[in-house]
C-alpha cells in the first residue's frame, strides 16, 4: 500500500477539487487524524523505499481455482484442508 508522504506531493487545486466535488476537507482530516496518531514516531530504516529508489512492486490479479469451504478441496494457505483448521480453533475455543 502506498499513501501520501508530505504535504508537497498534492497539488493544492487537487485539495480544492476533492473538497469542492466529494466534500473532502483534507485539512479537517488531518486535524482529526493528529488527535488519535502520533505523527512524532521515528519511521522504521527499511520503509518508503520507494522514495529511495523510484521503484516499487506492483501486484497483478490472477484468476486461479479455488475450493470453497465444504468443498472437496478447500485449503487453508495451500496447505491444510479447512475443515481441519476449524475443527481443530474449535477444540482449541479459538472459534
């Protein structure tokens, strides 16, 4: 997921557009936003490497075949059948 990093990297007359068409008040939002966020946190040496480089990773859907749970099948993380996963949170009382 990539979101805004800086101010500088939307335009004002896109501020003005969203607020004028969508009635998004980006600064209200922010407002609200530093009531709950600490935005003094120091950021993790490995994130935004996109800022770095230039580059980032982009994912591209893929239709695959699946089998639904109750379906002869199904698999939890292509590896164990569901219905034991659920069987076995239930006997746990994870479910």
């Amino acid at each position: 997921m990539m979101s805004l990093t800086s101010d500088s990297e939307l335009s004002p007359s896109v501020v003005a557009s969203l607020k004028e068409h969508e009635g998004t008040d980006i600064e209200h939002k922010r407002q609200l936003r530093s009531s709950y966020l600490d935005l003094k946190y120091e950021k993790h040496e490995g994130s935004d490497q996109w800022e770095k480089s230039g580059k980032g990773i982009r994912l591209e859907p893929v239709e695959v075949e699946y089998g639904k749970p109750g379906e002869e099948g199904a698999v939890w993380k292509g590896k164990e059948k569901l219905e034991d996963v659920l069987q076995g949170n239930q006997r746990n009382g994870k479910a």
